[in-house]
C-alpha cells in the first residue's frame, strides 16, 4: 500500500512540474505582445494623423473655392436685383398712371349713367317713402337677399317679405 502512494505522490510531483512554465518565459512572452501591440497603436495613430491633415486641407481648399463662387453668385444676383428693381418701379409708376386714367374713365362712365336713369326709375326711387324707410329701420329681422329692388327679411318663424312702398310688409312665396 505503501508502494502505491508513493508512486500516486511521484506521478503528480512530475505532472505538476512538467504543466508549469516558469515566470521567465511568459514575463517575456507578455512583454513581446505589448510591444507588438504598442507599435501597431503607434502605426494607427500616425495614419490616423495624417489622413485628418489630408482631409483639413481638402476641407480647406473646397472653403476657399466655394467662398470665392458664393462672392462671384452675389455680385451677379445684386447686379440682377438691381435690374429687377428698376424694371419694377418703371412698371408701378405705369400701374399708377392706368389706375388715375382708369379712374378718370369710371368717373366720366358713371355721369353719363345716372344722367341716363329713366323717369321710371326715378319714381320708383321717389314711391319709397319715409314712412318705409323708418319701417325698414324698425323690423330686427335678418336681411336674406332682394326681391324687386327691394331688401328680403326672414321672419322669426321663417316666413320672407319686404317692406313696401307703404311701410307694410309684403310676404313671398
């Protein structure tokens, strides 16, 4: 029994030495993998640097270049708001000449048809008597329209008339 754990005791002895590696190789080992790792940092950072100073000067140079396209589009719009301005006072000032001559033609068309008012007209103006026109101010229905000349009241109860020459009212069907 005696010989059994012994040899048990010198099997493990020996695997337990064999499986370790000793502090040497994987301090060395360790240290190899970050200095690879450290200059691959590096590598990255230094193409990293250079591709921003690349792209600032593209960056810059495109500034320039639509800087100087925005200052030749303004002048150019400036030129052409300036046209565009005196195009349109030339057109208002014309605008105003056809309005006051416009006017002037109303004014003469509008004489020559009250001077044109038929005798019948005028005497159907003048049958409107003050005693309509207070009835007319009286009535607090609403107004709904004209019939013959005359203004269309809505009754409380839907009922439409006019007052008449009168001062009466007048239903319509």
């Amino acid at each position: 029994m005696k010989k059994i754990v012994l040899l048990g005791l010198s099997l493990l002895f020996s695997l337990g030495v064999v499986a370790q590696e000793t502090k040497a190789k994987t301090t060395k080992k360790a240290a190899t993998e970050k200095a690879e790792k450290a200059k691959k940092a590096a590598k990255e950072e230094k193409d990293a640097a250079t591709a921003k100073a690349k792209k600032t000067e593209k960056e810059a140079k495109e500034k320039v270049k639509t800087t100087k396209e925005k200052a030749t589009s303004t002048a150019a719009k400036a030129k052409a708001d300036a046209k565009k301005a005196e195009k349109d006072v030339k057109a208002k000032v014309d605008a105003k000449k056809d309005a006051v001559k416009s006017k002037a033609d109303a004014k003469t068309t509008e004489t020559k048809t009250k001077a044109k008012k038929s005798a019948a007209e005028e005497k159907e103006d003048l049958k409107q008597t003050a005693a309509s026109k207070a009835a007319e101010k009286k009535v607090a229905d609403k107004v709904t329209g004209e019939y013959k000349g005359k203004k269309v009241f809505t009754g409380p109860r839907g009922g439409k008339y006019y007052i008449n020459k009168n001062g009466n009212k007048t239903y319509i069907d």
